[in-house]
C-alpha cells in the first residue's frame, strides 16, 4: 500500500475514534479519552498534550499508535493539538482556542496531572504552552527555539510556512518556561540548522537537554530502532531522570554540558570523543 494511502487511512481512523473539542482559529484539537478520571479525594489521573508537527504528525507512525504506546495502554488520556494552518501554533485567536478546550476538557475529566509532548514543531508548541496549560512536564524532541525566520536567517527550512505566519504571538521559549517544570529536550547534535537552535535554549536544574551524535534533524527513527522511544515518554511522565539518562544513551545521546555552544564542538570534534569516552566510563 501507498505512503499517502495508508496515511490517509491512519487520519482518518484517527478522527473516526477520537473526539474533536475545537475546530477555529485554525486549531484542531481532538482527544482520545483514557481509562482514568479523577474522583474527589481519590484517584489522580491525567492526561497528555501532544502539539502535532508539520503535516499533522506526531512520531511518524500515526496518531492512533502514539497514543497507545504513549498512553500507557489507554490509561492516560491524549489530546492532540494540530495547527492546520502549519504557523508554529502562533496567534492570540489560535492560543486562545488552544487553552479553553484544554481547561474545559481537564476539568471535565478532573485531571490531575499533565504532560506535553512534541516533535520539532510539536516540540517547539510543548515547550510554548506547558506553562499555560498546567503542565508538570514537557518532552520535546529536535524542537525549533524560535519560527521567527529573522531570529536564524541560516535556517531556511519550511521558509514557505514560516512566512505565511500573519502573527507571531508566542514570546520566546526562554520566557515562557515555568520554575516548576521538568523539561527534557533532545537535538542532533551535529545537525547544521538545530545547532542554530539547541544552543539558544536556556540550561538550568528543571531542564535536562540531551544530544545525539547525529547530523540529521530527525531523532525518532533512532528512538524507534533502539526500543526506546516510548520507554523514554514513560521516563518523562514518571520524572525519572536516572532512566532517561539510561535510555537517553542507547543512541549516544548525552547531556549538553554547561554553557556548551555548537562553535564549541564544531571547531574541535576531538571534545566530544573525550566526553563521550569520560561518560561511558563513569
């Protein structure tokens, strides 16, 4: 069967089993409800916000199968935040719409806990809007630091996209991170346009950032091939640093050290040999 064939089925089951809670302002947010509602003085329960990529995505295999694995087998519920317009979930309409269906589904669900979760410019809306929507934790895989074309003139992919952006309404990551929460970024390490991006984002105790030894903009496929990749949601959800770190290792991935810079290891590659040597080794 086709790609677009079996894409198109993947979407279309998606939405014959999921339940829409906004369609405006160019937000389409749907949600898979889990096995789990809180109750009054009882069981806490929560839920993750997935903020799709480009073209609707969330880790290349379809809606339906992150939300199982990411899920934990339907006990969490999913929501899914897709940006139809494909604008990097900027405009005051657009986060409007964004944060009321999110409140009234949580609160309708008495949700205790939440978690969001993204790829590239998924990864960039879970860091955007953890804060705002409540989140305890954030996951973000090879997100972009700012859409902005003019923030990185050297990046010129999804050019076409970004430019189209009538409004862009989000403030800069730096100043939207919350104080309380766990953060955990993954970037290809060598990759030339992310490098422009991983080395802006902020260091601090709530943000664990890791980087791959690749050269390629996309860490899925790594994640998927070693095992690990929905593993490293659970590690997340738990807030168990000690096993992402683990986890985060079996595809070279290694925590970015303090006030590390891509100049840094570009003008000399034999530092990260000796890092990577000194972290298997400790």
């Amino acid at each position: 069967m086709k790609i677009g064939i079996r894409k198109s089925l993947r979407q279309a089951m998606f939405r014959l089993k999921s339940r829409s809670l906004c369609d405006e302002a160019g937000a389409d947010i749907r949600a898979l409800a889990g096995r789990e509602d809180g109750v009054e003085g009882g069981l806490e329960s929560g839920g993750i916000v997935v903020f799709t990529s480009y073209h609707a995505n969330a880790a290349k295999r379809g809606l339906l199968e992150f939300a199982a694995s990411a899920s934990n087998q339907g006990a969490r519920h999913c929501i899914f935040v897709t940006d139809r317009r494909q604008g990097w979930f900027q405009g005051r309409d657009f986060s409007s719409a964004v944060l009321r269906a999110i409140s009234e589904y949580v609160a309708r669900h008495r949700l205790t806990r939440l978690m969001t979760v993204g790829v590239s410019m998924g990864g960039y809306g879970a860091m955007s809007y953890a804060a705002e929507i409540g989140a305890d934790c954030a996951l973000a895989f090879a997100p972009q630091y700012c859409p902005r074309p003019e923030t990185f003139p050297a990046d010129l992919r999804w050019a076409e996209a970004r430019a189209r952006i009538p409004e862009f309404s989000r403030p800069s990551l730096n100043e939207t991170l919350g104080s309380q929460i766990q953060y955990t970024l993954l970037h290809g390490r060598w990759n030339a346009e992310d490098s422009l991006h991983w080395q802006a984002f902020a260091q601090g105790a709530k943000i664990d950032h890791f980087l791959a030894d690749r050269s390629s903009h996309d860490v899925i496929d790594p994640l998927r091939e070693a095992g690990v990749l929905y593993p490293i949601v659970d590690a997340a959800w738990m807030n168990d640093r000690t096993r992402m770190r683990s986890l985060m290792q079996k595809i070279s991935a290694l925590p970015r050290r303090l006030g590390e810079r891509a100049e840094d290891l570009n003008n000399n590659r034999a530092t990260h040999a000796q890092l990577a040597t000194s972290y298997a080794t400790n």
